[in-house]
C-alpha cells in the first residue's frame, strides 16, 4: 500500500499546488515583492530540507525501523512537491533566459542530462538498511539544508550579474 500511497501522492500534490503557487507568484508580482527565480530555488531547496526532517521526525516516531501513519508521507510530500516547484521549473526557466539563443536548446537538454547523472550517481538509498531511518532523513535533509545554504550565499553574486528576466 505505501507504494501505491508514495506513487500517487508527489504527482497528485504536484497537481494540487502548481495554480495556487502560481496564484501566489501573480499576487506577489502585482505588488512588486515576486522573489527572483534563484531566490525561489533557495525556498524551493530549504522545503525540500524541511520534508526531509519530516521525514526524519517520522523515523524516530516509528522507532526507526517500525510503522508510522500514511498522514506523516502525506505531509512530507506536500512539503517536498511545494519544494519541487520551486526547483524544477525555476531551474529550468532560469536556464531558458540566461543561455544564448543560438544554444538555448543544448542547454536545456543539458538541464535534463544534468538532472538524470545526478539521480543515477547519487546511490545514497544503499544506506537505508544500515542507518536508522530518522538519520538517513537527518543526513538527506542536512545535504538539502547545506545546498541550500550555498544557494542563499549566491543570490547576491547572481543578481549582480546580468541575466534578463530573472
């Protein structure tokens, strides 16, 4: 059943949340406080943390290794897909206005290459059987925390530089 749950549940908030954020960026934009899309990426990376330290106050609610309720992925879920589309389609809109016209294509493919190495290097889940569960989520959601970190160091520079749009 948590297969079922965790195949339906990102696609379906994924769903849920893209107007009402879009509705959220309009209304900001109508009064001038819209975030930059790199300062997006950093919210979308610090809920993406956020979900995982969810995730990790359900590894020690369950005793890290037994059951915990669905509510607990749910909201987990909400959190990470609200993160995921901060990330993804910012990401992507971002590569879409600062690369050159004549490579824009190449480097929106590279976006995706980029994004599947990554998923294929990261090998992390190789750990689940060997660490408690609420410390697989603390060190996932401590990786997420740092990247994000690392974003938020880097808005200053990005917005220095000149890209149209953003």
């Amino acid at each position: 059943m948590s297969g079922i749950l965790s195949n339906a549940i990102n696609p379906f908030w994924i769903i849920a949340l893209t107007f009402p954020l879009l509705g959220l960026w309009k209304y900001l934009n109508k009064r001038g406080r819209e975030p930059s899309t790199p300062a997006k990426m950093v919210m979308g990376m610090m809920l993406t943390a956020a979900a995982f330290f969810i995730m990790a106050l359900a590894g020690k609610a369950g005793g890290d290794h037994g059951r915990v309720s669905p509510a607990w992925l749910i909201g987990a879920y909400f959190v990470l897909s609200t993160g995921e589309l901060m990330l993804s389609p910012m990401g992507l809109s971002l590569v879409s206005k600062v690369a050159p016209a004549r490579v824009r294509s190449l480097m929106i493919g590279a976006w995706f290459v980029a994004s599947a190495i990554g998923d294929k290097l990261t090998q992390v889940g190789v750990l689940w059987d060997d660490w408690l569960h609420s410390s697989f989520f603390a060190m996932l959601a401590s990786l997420a925390l740092g990247t994000g970190v690392l974003l938020f160091f880097l808005l200053k520079p990005l917005k220095s530089a000149r890209m149209p749009g953003v």
